[in-house]
C-alpha cells in the first residue's frame, strides 16, 4: 500500500514505491515534453538572439503561439482581457519564461524523485508541488474534467479491477496523482 508524504525532523519524506515514482517520474517528463514540443519558439535567427533568450521575451515580429493541444491551452493558457492587443502583447513577453519555468518544475521534479531514500526540503517540496499541478492539470485535460460532476465520477474509479477502458486507466493515475499531491502539501503546510 502506497504512503504519502510526510513531515519529519530529517525533512518531507515519501513512502511511494520505485514503480510508483517511475509512473509519476514518466507523467512528469511526458508533460514536459509536451510543452517542450508545443511550445517552443521557433528557431529563427531573432529567436536565437542571446537577449530575447536571457529576457524570454519573443520579438515583435514572432507571432504568439497558439496551440491546438487542450492539455498546452489549460498549461500556458491566454490572458484573459477584453482588449485582444493587449493581451497579445502581455503574452508576448511572459510566455517564454512561463512555459520555460513549468517545464523547469517538471524536470526537476522528475530528477528529485530519483532519489533512495526520497527526502525534499522545503523548497525542492514546492517546486515538486508545481510539477505534480502541472502533471494533474494535463490528466484533467485529457480526461475532460470541466465541472465538479464530472469530477466526481473520476474519483470513483478506485480500483484497477474496474479499469477497463483507457480512460478509467487515466482516471486511476488522476486520482493517484491527485492523492499524491495531497499528501505533499498536507507534508508542506505541516512545514509553516
């Protein structure tokens, strides 16, 4: 039976078996992957400026990304304004550095949970928190969970015995993640 995490004097420690670190250390890198892939400014000779990169800002004339992928939308999501070009512009200059930091909290979540025996401190505990939200949002995503019924019914799939569709599959790593989450920053709070 898995164990959470937990507050202890030596620091957040987790009880997560290799197998069950491997599914989240896969999920993790998944998504990052998916944003690295997505996302990524086009490889111009103005994107390749050394202070457009230092900055994370794209140059005017490289069009915001859009992406198609639900999952790249709810992760780097649009600014909500009535004012299209100013949302445009806002986007412009923090999306770079937005979607670099989400993919940055997932790698280095995923290297962190490599570790035997698993100890965080508190600030490896928040940047693996970003990751696990990340990961979470994604499953949420694919699974469709757009209201608090539909919410619900995913967390009543329980028991891999009942999984027999690829969704209920997805659903069963969303609650797992989602206990898992829980459990870290139940660990975290215990920390303040």
């Amino acid at each position: 039976m898995a164990r959470g995490f937990k507050s202890t004097s030596a620091g957040i420690t987790c009880g997560l078996d290799s197998a069950e670190l491997g599914l989240i250390r896969e999920l993790l890198g998944d998504v990052a992957q998916l944003l690295e892939d997505d996302v990524a400014a086009p490889e111009s000779a103005e994107t390749r400026d050394p202070l457009w990169a230092l900055t994370g800002m794209v140059p005017d004339s490289v069009a915001v990304h859009d992406s198609d992928d639900a999952v790249v939308q709810r992760l780097i999501p649009t600014v909500a304004s009535s004012d299209e070009a100013e949302s445009e512009e806002y986007r412009r200059l923090t999306e770079q550095d937005l979607v670099s930091t989400k993919i940055g909290h997932l790698k280095s979540s995923s290297q962190v949970l490599e570790r035997s025996p698993l100890v965080l401190d508190t600030a490896e505990a928040v940047v693996l928190s970003k990751g696990l939200n990340s990961a979470r949002l994604a499953l949420a995503e694919r699974l469709e969970i757009a209201d608090e019924k539909d919410a619900e019914k995913i967390y009543m799939m329980v028991d891999y015995t009942d999984a027999t569709t690829d969704r209920d599959q997805l659903a069963l790593v969303y609650n797992f993640v989602s206990w898992v989450q829980e459990s870290l920053m139940s660990a975290l709070l215990k920390r303040v």
